[in-house]
C-alpha cells in the first residue's frame, strides 16, 4: 500500500538509509519493521516505560513518540550502536559484570540512557545515574545493580570469572546467557516472525459482562481488503477450553456468547500485516449487551448473585484449609490476642514485554514461538485446543521479557496457532499494553482476617487466619493459591494450635493466576501484622518475639511436617540481630534530633516458601550428552526468564559431570529438543531441575568412567575428540570418533528425572506439601513525611536462606528484584479493571523508588536439593511488603490495612492513629 | 514545507499530514480545515493507542522560530516549542526556578526532551506540571493564526479538563510573562505516588516577591491537580500582602484559602486528601521561598 507513503532519508548508527514510510509513523515501528534493527523494545507505546529509547541527534527520546518524518536528516543511534566491531563498550561489559540484565527486554532502553549520560558525565553519582534513567522502567532487577553497572563503567574492563572443572558452583559467573542481551540481538517474542506473516488482532469484550452477536461476518471479509479471515469459537476444531491446572480447565479460547471479563476474546481477525496495522478495530461486525457484572467476592457470593460456572455454587471456585491442635484451646490459653483485617488488590505483572508470538504450520504439525514460562505446559494445552496430539506441537519459547507467573497461562497461543493452521499461513501477533494488562492474569485481590494469640513469655499458643480471594473469571491458578495459602499462613514459625482456611471466588474481573507468592505475600502481610501487634501488647521486640516461635528442626509445620535439617528461619533471623539494632537506634536518633514532621520507623518480617507444586507430581527431566567433537551439550528446557534458569542449571551439571562450565554449549527450552523441565514457577527450577541436572550429571560421568574401566574416583577431561581419564595410577585417554553415535549424535549421553518427595495432604491439610522449604526475613528502614503521608524507604537488609547459593550474583539479583516488588505491592501498585490498564496509571517502582539493599546470603543446606540448594525466587518479595507496613507502624502508630500505602491512605491512618479524625 | 506536495492524492483525504517549515504555510493550511496539531508528540501517541491514524496531521515540529526563550523590554518570552529540557537548562530568573522545577519533573528525561510548552498548554490535563508555574508569573499565550494574533492570560486560555480557547485555526505560538510579574524567587512542588514518571496527586507553585523590608510585596501562589484547571489561589495572595517574610509566614495558611478548589476522588488520591496536601505543599513552598528571599 504506497497510500500516504513519504520518502525519507535519515542516518542510523552512522548509516545513510532511504526508505518509504507513512509519515506520522512511530520511529520504534520505522526501526523495528522497516530496518529490521529489533533491539529497539516496545513495551507500552506511550512513553510510560522507556524501553525503546534511541537518541536523535545526541537527544534522548522514546521512539514510540517520535513521527517518522521529524528524523528527515537527522543521525539517529539506537543499542546496536554501542558494540563496535563486535567488541563489547565498556557499559555493556559492566552490565553483564553487576548482573545489571536479567530478562533484558528494557537492557538497550537502559544502555542507550546510560550511554548519554556517560558522555557527558564518565564518574557519575548514584544520584545522577537514577535521573539519567529514570525515564526506563525495570521489573526484573530493582535497579540497584543497573545503577552499579553505570557508575563503575569508567572503570577498566575486569576479566569475566572462567571457574575451572569443579569449581562453577559458589562462583559469581556472568550469566552464559547474557551478550545478546546487551548487544540488541537476543530474540524477543515480538522480534521474530517469518517474512510474511499475517497478523492477528483479538476483538475483546470491552464489559466486565456481556453477551455479544456478530453481525455479517463474510461481508466483513469480503468487503475489507487484506483480510484474510475471522476466527470464533467455531472455528476450533478441539476442545475451546484451556486451563493450567488440567481438572480445573474452564477458560476458552473464544468466548461463546458470553464474554465473563473485560479483555476476554470473541473473535479474531487475520490479516496482512500493513492492513491489520491500520484496522480499525470498532469497525467489526459485533454488538455487545452489557449484562450486570460482579466485581467483588461480596457481590459474587451473595444469594441470588448469578453464577459464572455451573457447579461452582455461589461461586465459589474451591476452598483450601489446614488445621492442627485446638485454637480454642490455644486462645482460652493466650495471654495476649491481636487480631485485624487486611485488604489487598490485584497485582499486575507489568512484565515490559508485552505478550507476543508468531506460529507456523509445518505440515500436520504446528509450531509456536511465543514467550511463556512453561513450554511443555503450553503444548498439552494447545493440543487439546487444536484437537492434536501432543507431538504434532511444538512450542519454542523465544527469550522471554520477564513473567513473575503470568506467561504461565495460555495467552496470545490459541490466536496464533488457530490461524496459522486455518490459513495455512504463518501468523503473528503483539500485544498492545492496555490488552496485555485487560486480558491476562493477575495477582488475586484478598480480603484476610487474622488472630494471634500469644503467652506472657511471647510463645504463641494459637493462630487463625481466614481470606477470601477474587480469583476472577476462571480457574487459572486459583486452586493453588486457596492451597498454599493456608500451607503458609503460620509463616516460619512453630504454632501448635493453627487454622487457615482460603476461599477462591470467581468474580467478573480478569482471571487471578499466579503471581510470585501464589497468595502467599498477601497472608503474610496480615500475619506478620498481628505479630507486631501482639508483640507490642507483651512488650517484646519484634525480632525477639519472631526468635522466641521460630520453627526449629525437629518441629512439626502446621501440616505436620518434620525436618530434620535445613530449617534456615532462625539463622536468618540471627543474622538480622545487628543490623536489627543498628536500625533501631538510628531511627531513634533520627527522632530525637528531627521534630515530629518527619518520623523514622523500622520493620521486620519473615517469609517461608514451599519449592515446587503442592502435593503433586512435579518431576524435571534433563539430557547432557558429548558428541563426538568434545562438546558437551545441556539440553536444559527450564524456560529462563531473567532469573538466570540457563545458566544456574549449567553450573550445576557442570560440576556434577566434572567439566568447566563454559565449556558446555546450551540448548535451551524447545520442547522437539529439551525434555520436559516443567514450568518455571513455585521456585523449583533451580531445586528440581538443577537436581536433574545434578543427577544427569553424575550419571554421565559414571557412564564415561565406566567406558574407561575406572573407579568413580577417578576424572576426566576433555581436549577436542580425546577425552582423557586420570585415575589414581594410571592416564588413559579415549578416542571419541571412534564411538558409536547416538541418533541424537552423541558418543555419551545422560537423562535423568527429579520429582520431589511429598505426600498428600489430609482433609486437615496435614501431609508433606513440599520436600524443600526457603527461608528469609528482610528489615526496612524509612521514614514517613507525616503531613502528606509519603512513605521514603532508606534501605532493606534481607536475608535468606538459599541452602547453597550455585550463583551469589544471581542470587542478588532475585532478591534486589523481588524486593522491587514488594515495595510497589506495598506502596503503590494497584490493578482497577477499566482503569489503570496502562503503565501511567498503573504504577510500578522507578529508579528512585528502590532504596540500598544489603543482601545476607543465609547457607542452611538442605538434604534434598542440588549441592544443598534451594528455591528463592518468590521467597524474595513475601516478607518486604509486610515489613514496609511494620516499619510505618513503628514509625507513625498507625497500622496501613489497605494496600497499597498510597499517600492518602497513610495520611488518613496516620490521623485514625492520632485520633485527630472527625 | 516537507512531505506536503508528496501527500497529495486523489481521494476524499486530500492531505492527511503537513509538516510545514513556515508559518504562514502552516496558518494557511490551518485556516483551510481541521487538524491535529502534533509536536513533541508526547500526549499525540499516547492518546492514539493502537487506533489508526485518520485525522489530518499538522506536524509543526519544523517551525524552528517557535523554539526558544528571549526577552524584550516588557516580556519574558518562550516559544511554543521550547521543550522542557530547554527551560530547565535556560538561564531564565529566579521568578522561573519553580517552572524550571516542574519542567524536571514532566514525564521522564525523554519526555522533557520532546514534549513542548505549547504541547503541554494545549492538551489541558488537569495534572499538567507547567501550569501552575507560568500561573504564578501571570503568563499569557500568544494564539496566532491567518487573521491575526490574540493574547489571552493562561488563566483564561485553558477552560476545562482538556479543554482551551484555543480555535482550530490557531497555533499557540508563544508563552510570555510580563517582567512586573518575574520579579522575586519562586519555588515548586509536585506530590505522587513515585519518585519518577508519575502524574500529580497534587501540586504547588510559588512565586514571592520581597520589599526591603522584608515583607511579601507581591505573590503568586497556584494549586495544580486541585480542580479542573490549576488555578491561582487569590485569598491567600491577599492574605499574605505585607506580611512579614520569616518563618511565621507559612502559618497564616489555613484550610480557608484552598475552599474554591473541587479535587476529585480517583485512584491516585481521595478528594479530602488533596485538599489537605495542597495546603501542605502550599506552606512548604512558601518556606523555601522565603528561605531563598
């Protein structure tokens, strides 16, 4: 279509280019489409996050903002600029030296920034490093490292650490993952599709209830030039429901008549790309009937509330419970109670990728390359809705722009793959941000009431905690989060007399789903609440009332559970004491010295967390093979997104097997090619896979010895096709040409499986949920204006509990990152349907949000996991939330019951607390 | 005049994007029909979502004379284009430090670099960060279009929540400030949820000139995301005329000089609460005021 297509010449990275373009085109469309230079990232087309930040004549600028035409004649500079003959900048070097990318989608936006900043100021301050960038949003990091990675880029280029045979875990290696993602050239799920594709775009409910009826669907094709087609319900030649927990199975791919969410899909229309480009979406066929929608449990479980699914009376979805001892007895015995009622509100992810993928037809079978957290997971879906068998799918997850439990859901898959098979045409799609944010899930919103009671001497004889949970309009990962909630809801602590109870209610919201914690930050904001507060009224110190109940070994959970070992709470909680009073004393000196304008507070809270799913099946499958060239090849399909799977799992196998670790070539999540590592979630891929990997290690290696005639003591190293074999008397090397090779083209291989040990839980929830438990707790220090409620954090001393930290910069990265989270849960995140579905509206914490954090790295080895390790992923963000609200209690006295703690809402309960309120 | 000839096709949309680089191409063509004025283009593409582009684009990005600050016997002027990084780099006077402030806090570093004054002006979002600033230094717009050239205080300019006397013929073409209104120090603050990138749950401007007696000779105090258009706060001006300048001065400000203001309840904050930290912000701005004096 030449229609409005102007002729423009401008430079980019130094290269003349000429090129036809609509004029008021966005320059990130002009870079990404028409130049092909995809390092530049779009997360939200509004300036809100940054992420596609290029320079215009030195200036720095989003790209989604800028018309095409404004860059005639003009020398624009984008993050494939800043490697020059292949040689990495010092910047980009410093960014994989701190650890500064872990997903790497908003990497070139914050490169880019920091480039111009670096020019004009080589040794800057944190300070000025956070305003230079500010204008980038991360998920993934917190920030602090990328702020590192700035300031010691004048510094001389350090060598990358290369640990020998044995030495990978405990080493703070670069992420082996890590080069394309500072260079611009790592495959995002929106940068790749073939030459050609069409494109779908969803028609989506625009109600939170409403039936719908399209209207002429074939003139609609007919009379829109480039349309190929429309897709419906009716067009799904399987099963039109899909579901992450298969029994549960209830979202469809198409709404029927109904559409029982704003953001729920109706139909779909597949296009020429520069067509649908252009579409304007009102101008399909469809007239919607907006029905009277239910938007809280409250509403949804009243009696003649109409029902979203039948079966699920009252609409209740499913109910978790566990109990053990006799609370009343524990009550009747405290001598202190606290109690209260907490409210939180969706979460939303706000991964900077949108959701993005393209699927191809390959005769009778599909493929789908999109960006999900569980491969193997999205193929048994797809099968079912394309009415296939699971080998005629494959899902080939590209690199995937952080995900936090959201992209463990089905999402953009459907659309594409029911295209590209009804068209017999590759089909792509990207989401817009507003659809990313309307139409996928969300942490669930809680409503929670706790009580603690406790003895003179601080033992606490009995808690009680009961939520409800919006779990939206479909199951989605509901069921898990009624379960783990009342698994977790003690905390780490040992409570004899216990009983929790979580109730998922389907609501007219977006699906609730997994989101870091599966349910487990929102309980322990409430508890860790009524902790202080019964600490308080037995006059104890929060720190030592938590010391005085922490679960030992040898004691039972509150399902029953026994261990023996690596029970890590009480060494995290020590290794806090100083910097508890250290705190505490600086607060109390701030006080003293400031009048009562500003009121510094501290807060403590603990956090324990269940690796893996609960009471299921959970296995992990990994192959390591050697070919007969001497490479050693890991095929490990744990999806990596950010937290550094790819490289964590390969020092693992690297010391199981005896090899370095950068002498193993990677093949990552593909499920024609990776066995089934299962889903990255629950905080198991470095437990579970990496034990796999452990296994399949040590496997290999027998295997190789074995082949030499050794003992297992002895070892082995590899020199191109010779593989040489020490043992104690004898060197013994071994020709690998001369080996038979397996259709895999290996001369030695390895596959081991992983499933953690648990048993199921009884109708008191008492039963082993998890072989493997983490453990942390986390001090915040802030400050509170106390005029306008404004919370400042100072800093946050987290430690946790990791078993064996494989990789301490990682290990940094998760906690600095999950921290990240907890504040913006905390302070200001907070997910209206309807009305924040953009990243202006809906705020997540920015470079000046995220205060120092001090990492204490807590070894506690566990007996079942790799080399002593365990999870740590979702570990991270439970404890700063409550923590916040702890510190601001002790601040202020007034204690925050409503999330998030926005100004207002602190300034009210500071007013409640002074009694000041009419 | 770039890309103009080049639109031209047959068809109902005869021209559906100018980028003149003139002004009177640019009036004329404005004089002629309806566009859509796009420069910095920092409130266009957000607005435009994923919609296509239908309307007539006026890209005014290449009027160059538009950008800049200069001044004359009588006015300190900024040109429509002028971006915010512009002013917070400028060496405008110390009457200005509280839009130099408030240009530091428009959207991100990249924003600042592209989004305009005019822009700003123009799109009348009751959270606008430039408002209240050139509020306090009695700013005026200087509308211009084929017919001629109108002035109109800012107060009068912006009518509404998105809403301006601007007439669709018209270029916002400059910002001036009378030099009888530059005089003194001023000071601004914006209250969010975050450190950066937000949008204002409320916000203050404060312009305070001294005599040699160390009392407030004149005032400008404006309230931004207070009520539909930030607005000048004229009771507490005349509350605080000769008044001493010390630390007293921020306590003569009570609850009574912000109740012409109508916040609303949304999600960054509830009407009460904006009304209750405005008149903080409005204290504390006056103390760093008087701090300065």
């Amino acid at each position: 279509m030449s229609r409005g297509l102007i002729d423009l010449d401008f430079t980019v990275n130094g290269k003349a280019v000429s090129l036809k373009a609509p004029p008021a085109e966005r320059l990130s469309e002009v870079l990404r489409n028409r130049l092909g230079l995809k390092g530049t990232k779009v997360g939200c087309d509004a300036g809100d996050c940054g992420a596609c930040s290029v320079r215009i004549d030195g200036i720095l600028t989003c790209a989604c903002m800028v018309a095409a035409a404004q860059t005639g004649g003009r020398n624009v500079t984008t993050v494939e600029a800043l490697a020059e003959n292949g040689q990495l900048s010092r910047l980009q070097d410093a960014f994989l030296e701190f650890g500064a990318a872990q997903c790497g989608i908003c990497t070139p936006g914050m490169l880019v920034s920091a480039a111009t900043l670096l020019e004009q100021s080589p040794a800057p301050s944190r300070e000025e490093v956070e305003d230079a960038l500010s204008g980038v949003l991360c998920r993934c990091t917190g920030y602090r490292k990328i702020v590192d990675a700035v300031m010691h880029a004048a510094e001389p280029r350090s060598t990358a650490e290369t640990p020998s045979a044995g030495d990978a875990i405990g080493a703070p290696i670069r992420r082996l993952d890590g080069e394309p993602k500072v260079t611009g050239r790592d495959v995002f799920a929106a940068d790749d599709a073939p030459d050609g594709a069409l494109v779908v775009r969803v028609i989506r409910s625009p109600h939170h209830h409403a039936g719908f009826t399209f209207g002429d669907l074939e003139a609609f094709v007919a009379e829109t030039p480039g349309i190929v087609g429309v897709l419906t319900a009716k067009d799904i030649p399987g099963e039109n429901r899909f579901g992450v927990i298969p029994p549960f199975a209830d979202q469809p791919a198409f709404a029927e008549d109904a559409c029982r969410f704003r953001g729920e899909a109706a139909a779909a229309i597949v296009g020429d790309a520069e067509v649908m480009t252009g579409l304007d979406l009102s101008t399909f066929p469809i007239e919607w009937h907006e029905r009277p929608a239910l938007l809280t449990p409250n509403a949804a479980q009243k009696e003649d509330a109409a029902r979203l699914h039948e079966g699920r009376d009252n609409n209740i979805l499913i109910k978790g419970r566990v109990a053990r001892g006799d609370i009343a007895q524990g009550f009747a015995d405290a001598d202190a109670v606290a109690e209260g009622q907490f409210e939180t509100p969706f979460v939303e992810h706000a991964y900077i990728e949108p959701e993005a993928g393209f699927a191809r037809r390959v005769g009778d079978r599909i493929e789908i390359h999109a960006c999900t957290q569980a491969p193997h997971m999205d193929r048994e879906a797809m099968a079912v809705v394309l009415g296939l068998a699971g080998d005629q799918v494959r899902i080939v997850p590209t690199a995937c722009g952080g995900g936090f439990g959201s992209k463990l859901d089905i999402s953009l898959q459907p659309y594409v793959a029911l295209a590209a098979w009804k068209f017999g045409r590759p089909v792509r799609i990207t989401y817009t941000r507003p659809e990313s944010m309307m139409s996928t899930t969300k942490r669930h919103p809680s409503e929670i009431t706790c009580r603690v009671g406790a003895a003179s001497d601080g033992r606490i004889t009995a808690f009680e905690l009961r939520g409800t949970f919006n779990t939206g309009a479909y199951a989605s990962w509901g069921p898990t989060v009624a379960n783990r909630v009342p698994v977790h809801g003690s905390g780490p602590y040992f409570i004899p007399n216990y009983e929790a109870e979580a109730t998922a209610v389907h609501t007219n919201c977006a699906p609730s789903g997994a989101f870091r914690g599966f349910g487990v930050p929102q309980g322990a904001i409430a508890q860790e609440a009524v902790f202080d507060d019964v600490a308080d009224r037995l006059g104890i110190d929060p720190l030592e009332f938590r010391l005085r109940n922490v679960l030992t070994n040898g004691q039972p959970t509150v399902t029953g559970q026994v261990f023996e070992k690596s029970v890590g709470i009480g060494a995290c909680l020590e290794a806090l004491r100083p910097h508890w009073s250290r705190a505490g004393k600086e607060a109390e000196e701030y006080n003293a010295a400031n009048g009562s304008g500003w009121r510094a507070g501290i807060g403590i809270a603990s956090c324990w967390y269940g690796c893996g799913n609960t009471s299921l099946p959970n296995p992990s499958t990994i192959k390591v093979g050697i070919t007969p060239d001497g490479g050693v090849r890991l095929h490990q399909g744990a999806a990596d997104i950010g937290q550094g799977a790819n490289t964590v799992i390969t020092q693992i196998c690297a010391d199981a097997l005896g090899v370095p670790v950068h002498d193993i070539e990677i093949l990552s999540a593909d499920t024609d090619i990776t066995p089934d590592c299962g889903k990255t979630s629950a905080s198991r891929q470095t437990f579970v896979t990496g034990k796999a990997a452990m296994l399949a290690g040590y496997d290999l290696k027998r295997r190789i010895l074995r082949h030499a005639n050794v003992s297992e003591h002895a070892s082995f190293s590899i020199g191109g096709s010779t593989l040489s074999v020490d043992d104690a008397d004898a060197t013994r090397t071994i020709d690998l040409r001369q080996l038979p090779v397996d259709p895999d083209g290996y001369v030695f291989v390895a596959l081991e499986t992983y499933d953690p040990p648990t048993r199921p839980l009884d109708e008191n929830g008492q039963g082993i949920p998890y072989a493997v438990f983490g453990y942390g707790a986390q001090i915040v220090e802030l400050r509170v204006d106390m005029a306008l409620g404004k919370v400042h954090l100072v800093k946050i001393t987290a430690a946790h509990d990791v078993g064996r930290a494989i990789n301490p910069v990682l290990v940094e990265g998760q906690i600095e990152g999950g921290c990240a989270q907890g504040i913006g849960m905390a302070l200001m995140e907070e997910y209206v349907p309807g009305r924040t579905e953009n990243l202006h509206d809906y705020l997540i914490p920015t470079f000046g949000d995220v205060p120092e954090i001090q990492s204490l790295i807590v070894e506690v080895e566990d007996e079942h996991g790799p080399f002593g390790a365990k999870g740590l992923g979702e570990h991270v963000l439970i404890p700063t939330a409550p923590a916040i609200l702890n510190a601001i209690r002790h601040a202020t006295g007034a204690r925050i019951r409503r999330l998030p703690a926005t100004p207002d809402r602190v300034r009210q309960a500071i007013r409640e607390a002074q009694g000041t309120n009419v | 005049m770039l890309a103009y000839e080049q639109l031209d096709f047959a068809g109902d949309c005869v021209m559906n994007y100018a980028r003149p680089d003139g002004m009177e191409d640019a009036l004329n063509l404005l004089a002629d029909r309806s566009w859509v004025v796009l420069a910095g283009g920092t409130d266009f593409y957000p607005a435009q979502g994923d919609r296509p582009l239908t309307q007539p684009i006026m890209d005014i990005s290449a009027l160059e004379q538009l950008r800049g600050i200069r001044e004359d016997d009588e006015y300190w002027h900024i040109g429509g284009l002028t971006t915010w990084a512009d002013i917070a780099a400028s060496a405008l006077p110390p009457a200005f430090d509280a839009l130099k402030l408030a240009a530091r806090e428009v959207g991100s570093v990249q924003i600042q670099n592209a989004g305009t004054v005019a822009g700003n002006l123009c799109n009348a979002s009751p959270a606008a960060d430039g408002v209240p600033p050139l509020l306090v230094v009695d700013a005026e717009v200087e509308l211009r279009s084929a017919s001629g050239v109108r002035t109109l205080p800012l107060s009068e300019f912006i009518t509404g929540n998105r809403k301006t006397a601007r007439r669709r013929d018209e270029l916002l073409v400059s910002v001036r400030a009378p030099k009888a209104s530059c005089a003194g120090q001023s000071h601004f603050l914006k209250l969010g949820s975050r450190r950066y990138l937000v949008i204002s749950i409320a916000m203050a401007a404060v312009r305070l000139q001294a005599t040699d007696a160390a009392t407030v000779a004149s005032s400008g105090i404006a309230a931004g995301a207070c009520s539909e258009v930030a607005t000048r706060l004229p009771a507490l001006e005349a509350d605080i005329a000769g008044a001493a300048l010390d630390a007293s001065l921020p306590g003569r400000i009570g609850p009574v000089h912000f109740k012409d203001l109508s916040p609303i309840n949304d999600i960054r904050g509830t009407a009460d609460y904006r009304l209750e930290a405005v008149e903080e912000l409005v204290r504390r701005a006056i103390g760093c005021c008087v701090e300065k004096l």
